[in-house]
C-alpha cells in the first residue's frame, strides 16, 4: 500500500512551520500534509504538554488528515522532528494505525545523559521507519541510534547527515528529499 497522507510534527522548541518540516512538505506535494502543532503551542506555551496529551493530539490530527485526504488509515505516515516524531511514534506503538514512521532526529537520549534511553516502545512498532539524524547530535550517535533501533521488527532505515547536529541547519533540502525518496520507495 502506498503512502496517501503525511501528518508531521514538531519538536519541543518548535513549531508547525519549522524548515525542516516545510521543506519536507514541499518535496512531497501533491501528496497531503498536516504540520500541527501541539496544544502548549497554540496556548502561547514553551513547555511541552505531557506525552499522553501529545499523543492524543496525534491521534486527532491523524484523524482529522485521514478523513480529509480520504485514505484508510493505514495509508498515512507520520513522523517528525525530536519529540514530535518520537510522540508520533509512541502513538503507532500504542496501535495508531500507519503506513510508516518518518523520525527526523529522534531524540534517543537527553543529551549528556546516554543511559535515559527513550526505546521502550521499539519492540511494539510494526511498520517501516526511516531515521534522520546528524552525526554530531548529542541526542543519538549514530551507533547507539542503530543497536537500539534493531529492537524494532519492522524494517528499519538510517539516514545520517555528515557532520550535523541536532537542528538541520542547512540541510532541510537534503533531509526532505531523504524523506520524499523514502516514502515513495514503499510498496
């Protein structure tokens, strides 16, 4: 099955109009795209709410993106940067139905903090997932993001952007043409 509807996400010091997140809706089009932004965002907030409001979030978005770009729900990726797309993720583990998971930076650790690993739900998620991330992040080195992510036992692709770190600064174009060549490679 083809991937039908995006829904992205952003990270905790973002919001929906992130580069990244742009960038990576322009690459896709025509493909339908939701880039939502959480509660604490749209109430003036900087403080992310916590995970089972975001996650309810992502559940009403996906709903509400679902009905719009008339697919079945198991056609819509979902994903992001940092925390959002680790929210996303936390919800397909938790039985959101999806086609795939598109995780830019995945926050696997706090930085400094490599044993406060975020990888509990790993073994629960059942569909392909593409991981972007920099080698210089200090939320997931690129050897720590790959033994944790074995746990998952859908296919699982890494993407690495030499020398970056955890914003993408100057990279958006790369990671959106990343995730658009990604996702229209899966069948």
């Amino acid at each position: 099955m083809r991937v039908g509807a995006l829904l992205l996400t952003p990270g905790a010091g973002s919001d929906r109009n992130h580069p990244a997140l742009r960038a990576i809706e322009a690459a896709v089009a025509p493909m339908p795209v939701a880039r939502v932004d959480f509660p604490y965002r749209k109430e003036g907030r900087r403080a992310p709410d916590r995970p089972p409001k975001l996650i309810a979030t992502i559940r009403e978005e996906a709903a509400v993106l679902v009905a719009g770009a008339r697919i079945r729900p198991a056609a819509l990726a979902l994903g992001g940067r940092s925390m959002g797309g680790r929210m996303c993720s936390l919800a397909v583990a938790d039985g959101l139905p999806a086609r795939a998971l598109v995780l830019i930076s995945y926050p696997l650790h706090p930085p400094g903090k490599p044993a406060n690993l975020r990888v509990e739900h790993f073994p629960e998620i059942q569909v392909p997932c593409l991981f972007v991330s920099g080698t210089k992040d200090p939320f997931a080195a690129p050897a720590e993001l790959e033994v944790h992510t074995k746990a998952i036992p859908a296919p699982v692709t890494h993407v690495w952007i030499d020398g970056g770190g955890h914003d993408f600064k100057r990279h958006d174009e790369a990671v959106a043409a990343t995730v658009r060549d990604w996702l229209a490679g899966l069948r």
